[in-house]
C-alpha cells in the first residue's frame, strides 16, 4: 500500500517536517527530528534502489493525474543513484552537525538552521525524483533558497558577502534555466521529460531549441559550478558552517551534474547536443581548463576550506570531462566520479569540521604538528586526501582509472594528460597539508586534543566508505554502468 | 521578415539586458537585488506573451467563444513570481545583515574591508 507512494513520500517527508522543526526551536528537537527524516528518506530510496536495480521505472503520478498533464514522479536506476547518495550524505552530515552546529550557529537559530536543512535536502531530492521540467525548477529554487540560508549562517561575517554573491549568481543561473524550460514549452506544449524528448525528436532542430540548449547549458553550468562559472563556489564553501560545507559540496553540485544528465541526454537527444551542436568540444575544453587552472589556484590557498573548494571545482570537471567523451565508458566514469567524490570531499570536510571544532580555524599556519595531537582526524583527513589524488586501494582511483579507459577509447589522449597531471597537481596541495600536520613539530603552548567521538564517527564512516568503495567497486561501478546505459540508450 | 511584429521579445530582450547591466554595474547590494527583479521580470514578460493566442480570449469557458489564450504559462508564471518574491526578501534581509556587520552595502566599502566579494 504504501509502497507504491515511496516515490513521493521521499519528497513530502521532508518538506513536511521542516515547518515542524521550526515548532520544535529547542535545538535537540529539532536535530532529532531532521535526523529522523534523512534516515526514513535513506531507508526509501534504498527500497526504491532495490525496485529498479533490474532496470525497472518506477512511475508515479501526483494527485492521480496522469503522466503529460499532471506532475509525474520517476525514478530510474539514474536518480535512484543520486537519491542514495544525497539521503545517505545527509545523514552522516547530520550526525557530525549535531555537535559542530551547537558550537558555530547561536542557540536561538539553530531550529531554523534545521529547518532550513531540511529545505534544502527536499530541493535535493525533489530535483533527482521529478519527470517535469518545470517541477524541477521549482524545487531547484526551493534547495537554492535554503543554501544561501545556511550558508549565511556561518560565524565569519564574510559568509554573508558569500551568500550574497551566491543568491545572485544563482538567480540569474535558475533563471536562464526557467528562460531554457520556456523555450522548449513554446515548440513542444509539453512540460513532462519524457514527453518533451519524444515531441523533440520529431520537431528536430529549429533556432528556439537551440537556443533553449544554451540557456540550459549556462544555467546549469552555474548551478554545477562549472569553470569559469564556479566564482561563487569558493567563498560559499569556506565560510559556511562546517557541517554545511560537507552537506553541499558533496551533494549540492552532484544534482547540478545530474540536471546536466538528464536535459543532454534524455530531453534533448545525444545526436542533437554533441552531433548538431558542438557541446562536446565545448564542455571538454572548460572541463580540461577547469581542472589543471582550479587545480593550481588550489595549490596557493592558505585557507585548508578554501583549497578544497577550488579542488571540488577541478573535480566537477574530471564529471563534465566524462560527460563530454559521450559514450557510455565516458558516462560510466562520470557518474563514477559523482560518488566517489561525495564520499572523499565529505571526508575531507568533515576532518576538517573536526578541526574546526578544535582549533576555531582551519588556517594551514594554524594545523602544524596536528597529526600527533588529533591522530584519528588527521588520519582520515589523509584517508580523503589520498582518494582525492587517486591512489590505488581508495574510491578516488577507481573512478579517475575509468575516465582515462574511456578517453583512450575515444583516442582523447590530451585528455589522459589532463587527468593525470590534474592529478599530479592534487598531491602538492594536499602534501602542503600532509607536510604541517606530520612534519611540523606542534607549538609548545598547542594543548588541543583529539575530536569528541560524535564528530569522528561520522568522519570515520565516510573515510571507510572511501576504502570499501575502492576495494570493492561492485556497487558502485555496477550502478553508474547502469545507469549510463539507460541515458545512451535512451538516446541512441 | 517583420522585425517589429514580434515586439513583445524585443521588450523580453531590452528588460532583461537593462536588468543584467544593473547587476553586473551597480555597486550597492539594493539596486543589485533590484536589478535581478528586473531580469526575471522580463522572464515573467517571456512566459505570459509566449501564452496569447491571437484573437484568443481571457480562458474562462463562456458561450459564444471559441478561442481562448493558454493559461498554461500564466499558472506556471504565477509561481515563478512567488519565487522571486522569496529570492528577493532574502537577499533584502541578507543586506540587512551585510549592512549591520559593515556599516555600509556598498559593495567597495565591503571589498575595503574584507577582500572576499
């Protein structure tokens, strides 16, 4: 009975608990409550994984009104991916918030910090489950409005300027969205995304589609911070509150990724994006620029927060890289990515929420000698790090080894270069880190000690998750190869 | 080709650049948010006329009538403008908190003190 209605309670739980949690103001309420919520909409989109592992569509139609007319909810072994691991990220973040938030955000906010978490993860998953366009815009907003909410909230004054910048540049990313999903409503009539890719293949090309694809891709690249969109994206990550940070950059971007997905290679058809229109050259060109110009501004970050945000920009580009090589090799790795680079940023962000929490910065200066007074979070800090590179044995390997096979068998060797100095880049600016922590002898007077366990269990699960997922790759390359075959399919 | 029959785009077009100029030139955080208002506005302008059909009537089902506009995109619109209402009262109250952790919304007053925007 209640089976059937998974794929909306997984929207409604949340968007129906946030006004609760603004009732609840007294902080431990309202955090139980959000963390009751992630777990019940992790526990949902592991049944619904299950339904449509076997390569199943779950279809459902809001209020009873049937797929082209009313809002129709889908999920495939696509979103079903990116449902596990938004629900699943939300969880663990919420684990580490409840002791990091009760430290960065004033006691009297923190009902509303929850709240407007809660907002922020129904926008999430509104966007990964819904089959309408303009649906999606809406829920776009509802995750974009909360983000600049929570990012607001951190301590340093500088994350209002940085919210500021984000709502800005995020309206005028949503709104060429909504301009994308306009155009493509004149020619077609339609809203639904399945209905709009079979009424789009028969049109064909004209001006107002073309059109409607730029804005989309522009849109979208802000959203996705995609280079040299991403302005936004440093200054957001560092000043957030800790456990934000962890939230969305490990989330936030993979939905923007994949929105990309689903309008280039199911609304519109692959022949007509990278056949008709030359987005293929043109994404893998920002792609390869983004990666090795992020990747060195990383390197000269003093700032540990920030130097990962740079480093998650280079690192959505390693995504739109394999997006860019269209085959499904090129799709598998990118969605690959997606995972794997939710699981090793949460780490690294959480290690460093952790060294937040201890010593009130998170400076490089401030970190010397901080692997023999916090063992166990600088130890998983290394774990991320490493996945982040790419060495064997961690998640991070297992994803950049497909992009390079893909690139190869397309013959992109300059690609294969990219990546892989790419790579070569990540382990300076992580060493910078790896060198003040281990090689530094800690100040005389630096009584700090190792993180309460509320913080380093979350950190520990997510630096785990980065070794299992590099060890056994069964899981995930087996849903990111069918969830690529069901995008080129579609379209081939 | 009649340049002029579609003037509702050229009012679109010149809306939206007029809005995107204020954003980008604009140094106060106020007149920032006032031109973002503008740019989607002109998106509003975008979906309302994309809805007529000419020598269509308003959509309300009466006799005598046959052709009626799409209300279609006025209903989608109607929930756009809800947004950027909620868009701009955040970014009001954001400046809000700007101005009282600055003493000041302009943007290079803020940049003189923190080099971050």
């Amino acid at each position: 009975m209640i089976r059937e209605h998974l794929p909306v309670l997984q929207v409604v739980l949340p968007l129906v608990a946030a006004p609760l949690c603004l009732l609840l103001m007294r902080s431990v309420w309202a955090w139980l409550l959000a963390f009751i919520v992630s777990l019940a909409a992790l526990v949902i989109s592991i049944v619904l994984l299950r339904e449509v592992y076997a390569g199943e569509v779950l279809s459902y139609a809001i209020g009873g009104w049937a797929a082209p007319w009313g809002i129709e909810y889908r999920v495939d072994a696509v979103n079903a991916f990116i449902l596990i691991i938004v629900t699943a990220i939300s969880v663990v973040a919420l684990m580490f918030a409840k002791t990091s938030v009760a430290q960065e955000v004033a006691g009297d906010k923190q009902g509303l910090f929850y709240t407007a978490w809660l907002l922020c993860l129904t926008g999430l998953l509104g966007i990964a489950v819904t089959g309408d366009a303009f649906n999606l815009f809406v829920f776009l907003e509802i995750s974009s409005l909360s983000s600049y909410v929570l990012i607001g909230l951190g301590q340093d004054r500088r994350a209002l300027t940085a919210s500021f910048q984000y709502l800005v540049m995020g309206t005028i990313g949503a709104t060429f969205i909504l301009i994308g999903i306009g155009l493509l409503y004149m020619v077609t009539g339609t809203l639904n995304m399945m209905d709009l890719a079979a009424r789009l293949a028969v049109l064909g090309d004209s001006r107002t589609v073309q059109t409607a694809l730029a804005f989309l891709t522009v849109g979208i690249g802000l959203k996705l911070a995609l280079f040299p969109l991403h302005l936004w994206l440093p200054n957001a990550y560092t000043y957030a509150p800790s456990a934000v940070t962890v939230f969305l950059a490990a989330t936030a971007t993979k939905v923007a990724v994949y929105m990309l997905l689903r309008f280039l290679f199911q609304v519109f058809d692959a022949s007509f994006t990278f056949g008709a229109m030359p987005l293929g050259g043109f994404l893998a060109v920002l792609a390869a620029v983004g990666i090795l110009s992020t990747s060195t501004v990383s390197i000269f970050q003093d700032n540990i927060k920030r130097m990962l945000a740079y480093s998650s920009v280079a690192q959505v580009g390693y995504m739109v890289l394999g997006i860019s090589l269209v085959s499904s090799a090129g799709l598998t790795a990118a969605l690959l990515h997606l995972f794997n680079h939710a699981l090793m940023k949460g780490t690294l962000f959480l290690a460093l929420g952790c060294v937040a929490y201890r010593l009130g910065s998170v400076r490089l200066g401030a970190i010397a000698g901080l692997g023999q007074r916090m063992p166990w979070t600088m130890a998983a800090f290394l774990v991320g790090a490493l996945s982040l590179i790419g060495i064997p044995l961690t998640a991070g390997f297992v994803s950049k080894w497909y992009l390079i096979l893909a690139a190869v068998e397309r013959g992109w060797w300059p690609l294969v270069v990219v990546v892989i100095a790419g790579s070569l880049l990540a382990i300076i600016y992580v060493w910078r880190v790896v060198e003040m922590a281990y090689l530094r002898p800690p100040p005389e007077k630096l009584s700090v000690t190792e993180a309460p366990l509320s913080l380093l269990v979350p950190t520990w699960l997510l630096a785990g998750a980065n070794v299992y997922f590099g060890v056994d790759t069964q899981f995930s390359v087996g849903m990111a190869r069918q969830a690529a075959a069901l995008l080129t399919g579609s379209s081939g | 080709m009649d340049l002029l029959g579609l003037y509702n785009y050229w009012i679109v077009i010149l809306l939206m650049m007029m809005g995107f100029y204020v954003v980008i030139a604009s140094g106060h955080l106020v007149k920032k948010l006032i031109g973002l208002n503008l740019f989607q506005a002109s998106v509003f302008i975008l979906y309302i006329s994309m809805g007529t059909v000419e020598g269509g009537a308003a959509p309300i089902l009466r006799s005598g009538v046959g052709v009626f506009s799409n209300p279609l995109p006025h209903v989608l619109i109607l929930t756009a403008i809800v947004v950027g209402v909620a868009t701009t009262a955040l970014g009001l109250a954001l400046v809000v908190r700007i101005k009282e952790a600055y003493g000041s919304a302009e943007e290079e007053d803020i940049h003189r003190q923190d080099d971050s925007l």
